[in-house]
C-alpha cells in the first residue's frame, strides 16, 4: 500500500480560529444554559401573557375572603349565580339536595305536626267534653249571643293558662332574632313588640338605676302577662294568657340557657342577621305550653244508670243486627257456591227475605240449602228465574241425567266435550251419540276409552274358534270318536258367537278349513282335506246358525307344516280341520268426535 504524501499547506491556519469559536460557544452553552432557558421562558410569557387557572387557584379563595370584608358587592354578584346554580342542582340531583336537608327538615316537620295535632286534640277534647253538659248549654248560649265560636267560648272559661307568643330579643341591639305564636293566635307586629319591650327593659334600668344585667322580669297588661327571662346576650319574653305556675319560669330559663349553650359566637358576633336563629324556632316552641281547668265531679247515678242501660240496648240490637248480617252473609256466601243458582238482589219485602236470580233445573233446592243453614223453610222467599246453567259441574249433572250411563262408565267433563271411560253395551253406546245431542253445552262425545262388551266379547270368541281344530287319523275323512269332547266345544263357541254377532248386528262367514299331511299324492291330499271339512261342516249345520254362514274349504297340505315339519310349529297333527271367521264391517256404534 502506497503512503500518500503530505505537503505542508495553510489547511491548519484556517480551521484553527473556526475550533477555537466552536469551543467557547460550547464552554457559553454549558456555563449559561439554564439562565438563558429561563431568559427565553420569561421573554415568551411577556410577550403572550396569559393568566393560568392553576396560578389563579392559588389566590382565589384569600381574594374572595379579603373582596367580602370590604363589602358586599361581592356577595350581591354571586347570588345570581349561585340561585341558578342551586336551581340546576336541584333539577339534575333532586335526590343529594333531599338526602343533605332530610336530618334537618325530617325532625322539623314531625315536630311540628305533633305539635299541631296535640293542639287540634286539646282543643277537640275541650269541645267535646263540654258539648252535651249543662255548663256546655251555657257557654253555647253565650257563644250564640257574642256571636264568638263555641270553641273559643269554651277555651275561655277551661284555660288556667297558656303561652301565646315567644319572642327571643337580642340584648345589645334590641333586635329580634325569633318569634313563634300559638295555634289561632294573631300577631300584632312582631318587630314593634320588641322594640317595645327593649324600651321599657332600658327605662327600668335607667329610672331605677339597674345594672345591665338586671331588668324587667313581669309585665301585666290587662289579660296577658309577659314574663322576661334574662341571658348574657339575649332576652327571652313570653306572652302569656291566664296565671301561669311559677316551675313555667324552670321552662323559660332552660330555654334561655340552651340557646346560650348552641349559638354563643352566634349572639357576640351579631350585626343584624337573623338568620343564624331560624333554627331556634323548635326550642322556642317548646315554651308554647297550656293548661286547661279539668270539668268538675260527674254525673248522677241515675244518668249514668239511664246511659248504661241505653248502651246495653244499643249493644243488645248491634249484636243481634250482627249476628243476623253474618248469618245471612253465610248463607249467601253458601247459596252462591251451589252450581247452577245465581242471586242477583236481596230485598225486604214486609219483613221478610226475599232472593232474586236464576236457577237452573237441575240445581238443588235453595229452600233445602237454607234449612241446613239452620233457618226455618218459611225464612225466606226465592223468587229464581229457570236459566240453563254451563257450568262444568251442571254440564255433569245433565250428563248423567240424559246419558244415564251404567256402573261401569265413568263420565267427566272437559270443557264443552264429555269424556266416557269404561265398559257399557253395544246398545248403550249406539244411542250415545243421539242423547248428547240433547246437552245443552256439549259439543262432542269422546268414547276412546270406551270398551263395547258385546264387540269385546265377540273378538274373544272368535280368536277361542280359531284357537280350536278336530284332528283326524291317516287317510280318514270321519271325525273320530275321541274328538267328539272337542266338536261339542265347538259347537257351543258358534253358538256363543252367534248370539255377539246378533247384538253387535253382524253376519260373519265361518270358514271351515281341512287340512291333510304331507305324506302321498297332491291331488289326493286336497280332496280329502276337502271331504273332511264337509264332514264338520255337516255336523254343524244342525245347529241352525242364523247369523253366522258356515263355508267348507279344503286347503289341502298345510304349507308352513310342509315347508318346516309340523312338530316344529307345534301343530300335533296336519290332518285337522280348523276355523277362520271371515272379518265384517264394524258395527255402527254411532261414536262421534
């Protein structure tokens, strides 16, 4: 490899400056970095100044709480706002604004319509037990003659004593903080009472030279008595009707001391807002008490005898009022749960009962039905009109008297269908389809679980026909000796069924079948398995059959014994006569779905 040679030049001499600019610039960033990033930061922000939510959060609430002890602009511009705001919560969280007030308005509201109910009481037992009295004649007469309600007449001569009015007076200003009235007490001018009263406590302790914790303490103007109880920030002062006991002042004070007790920085920080004090109002209705004089010694012993024996008349005939109402009810209630009666109205007519509906012919005597009640048959009339009655159980009850089935069915009904199960005759079943014509309701009949015993008879008797057969020796064609026990049975299974063809109306064809061995020749095999069904055949035409016609027929060789041997299908002996009863029509039973 070739070495490139070097030539001195002026390469170096101009880069050098250029290294050493690089190198300070490098040295500047390093030493300057961060003052210059801050420098780029304070020079943006003045020239796109813009005030942060999160630097605004920082001083808004001292803003807010130095803005509202100057004045009162502050707060008169948020009240738009926060009514709209409120407005708006009560319509998207009806529920969170009632769950935060419940635990205050919840006691309130139960408090004061305790309160209003015991009023109403009070004054409804005042009415009441002075109502009827001699005293009470009195005092209507007077209210009639005032012109005044009974109720307050009544309310003026019963009263001891009762608080009308409460007022809670801030001591200082003389201002009021509260004020609760009795039930159907008027005001006159709440703010005017109070000044009134803060008047007169400062001219008492100004003409008799009374500390500021001292003043007045009773007031009687005409009727009302006002008692003052004093407290260190506020005065309690109760108009009062009548003459109070003096443990009212143990009340008063207890009242005086509580509300002391829960809103002090309340009462030493008042400007004039009274609102802090709406929720004295329940102590201050607790001062709300009365007291009525209680209605002197009773009546006489020959009233309260008089009255007794009238409320045991009026117990005597609201007993057997009752009891005959329940009764009657019973037998109501009774009458209507009998299928097939239906009553519509009961009236008196001259003292007696009378029921008015529908009754169906079939349903059972309501005269019956009252004397198991145990009411006499003349307790009562029915005057019922005749109606056909659908019920399922009438529908049963015309069933089985139009059907008039034997022991052995049963018969039920589903809906507008009878349902017959059991064994009956054929004759029976024929006029089946007839009678239920004639139900009223009754649609159709369904009889597959109804067993014809004449047909079943007849099936019995031919499979036991079929099931017999003479036997005959090798190239015979007379019936044995032995089998004459059989031919006997034979004839008495034709005559047997020839009484079942009769009551079922049929004419069934009995075909007697001769039968031969397999052994020698074809032609001979036939004809003597025709000679020996002739034979029988003969024989059996003595009985006269009527219903039944008798065919001979020789069948020659028995296939099946010629193709697998007799024994095996356990045919004793191929040379037999058998029988086969040809089928027939079924009989016309009238069934009908």
């Amino acid at each position: 490899m070739a070495i490139p040679h070097r030539t001195p030049s002026s390469t170096p001499s101009a880069e050098f400056p250029t290294r050493k600019t690089d190198d300070f610039s490098a040295l500047r960033r390093l030493l300057l970095a961060p003052e210059q990033v801050q420098l780029d930061r304070l020079r943006e922000r003045l020239e796109n100044f813009s005030l942060q939510p999160q630097e605004v959060s920082h001083v808004l609430p001292d803003a807010i709480r130095l803005r509202a002890q100057q004045d009162n602009r502050l707060l008169a511009s948020m009240i738009p706002i926060t009514q709209e705001a409120f407005a708006l919560s009560i319509k998207q969280s009806p529920q969170l604004i009632s769950d935060a007030i419940a635990p205050i308005l919840g006691p309130a509201i139960r408090k004061a319509v305790s309160r209003a109910m015991r009023g109403m009481l009070q004054s409804l037992n005042q009415t009441l037990e002075y109502g009827m009295s001699w005293q009470g004649l009195q005092w209507r007469w007077e209210a009639w003659k005032t012109g005044r309600p009974f109720a307050e007449v009544v309310l003026l001569h019963t009263l001891r004593f009762r608080v009308e009015q409460v007022f809670l007076i801030h001591k200082r200003t003389g201002l009021l903080l509260n004020h609760v009235m009795a039930e159907g007490v008027t005001g006159q001018g709440e703010e005017v009472i109070s000044g009134m009263l803060t008047a007169i406590q400062d001219f008492v302790r100004d003409s008799f030279h009374q500390s500021q914790d001292e003043g007045l303490e009773s007031l009687r103007i005409g009727e009302l008595t006002v008692w003052v109880e004093q407290g260190p920030s506020a005065i309690l002062a109760s108009v009062i009707r009548g003459a109070p006991p003096v443990k009212l002042r143990d009340v008063l004070q207890g009242t005086v001391e509580t509300i002391h007790a829960q809103y002090s920085e309340a009462l030493r920080n008042f400007q004039g807002d009274a609102g802090p004090f709406l929720e004295t109002r329940l102590s201050l209705e607790d001062c709300l008490q009365a007291q009525f004089v209680k209605k002197p010694g009773g009546l006489p012993v020959a009233v309260w005898v008089l009255v007794v024996a009238c409320i045991g008349l009026i117990g005597w005939w609201a007993y057997q009022a009752s009891l005959q109402h329940q009764q009657w009810t019973s037998f109501l209630n009774r009458i209507g749960a009998e299928p097939g009666i239906v009553i519509t109205s009961v009236q008196e007519e001259s003292g007696q009962t009378v029921f008015f509906g529908l009754r169906d012919p079939l349903a059972a005597d309501p005269t019956n039905v009252l004397q198991e009640m145990g009411y006499p048959a003349d307790a009562a009339t029915f005057r019922l009109e005749p109606f056909i009655a659908l019920t399922p159980e009438m529908l049963y009850k015309r069933a089985l008297k139009i059907l008039q089935p034997p022991e052995t069915v049963t018969v039920s009904i589903d809906g507008s269908q009878v349902v017959l199960v059991g064994q009956a005759t054929h004759a029976w079943i024929s006029e089946v389809a007839q009678r239920s014509l004639a139900i009223p309701g009754i649609t159709s009949v369904n009889m597959e679980r109804l067993t014809d015993t004449a047909l079943k008879r007849f099936e019995t008797l031919r499979q036991v026909l079929e099931g017999q057969s003479l036997n005959f020796l090798p190239g015979q064609a007379n019936i044995p000796v032995e089998e004459s026990s059989k031919l006997e049975e034979v004839k008495r299974t034709l005559r047997q069924l020839e009484a079942a063809a009769r009551e079922l109306r049929l004419e069934p064809s009995v075909r007697v079948l001769g039968y031969s061995s397999p052994d020698g020749p074809e032609i001979i095999n036939t004809r003597l398995s025709e000679i020996r069904a002739k034979e029988v055949l003969k024989v059996l035409q003595s009985l006269s059959l009527r219903a039944i016609s008798l065919v001979a027929v020789g069948r020659g060789v028995d296939p099946s014994a010629r193709d697998v041997g007799a024994s095996r299908l356990g045919i004793s002996n191929p040379r037999r006569v058998s029988f086969e009863v040809a089928p027939a029509p079924a009989p016309s039973d009238g069934r009908r779905e």
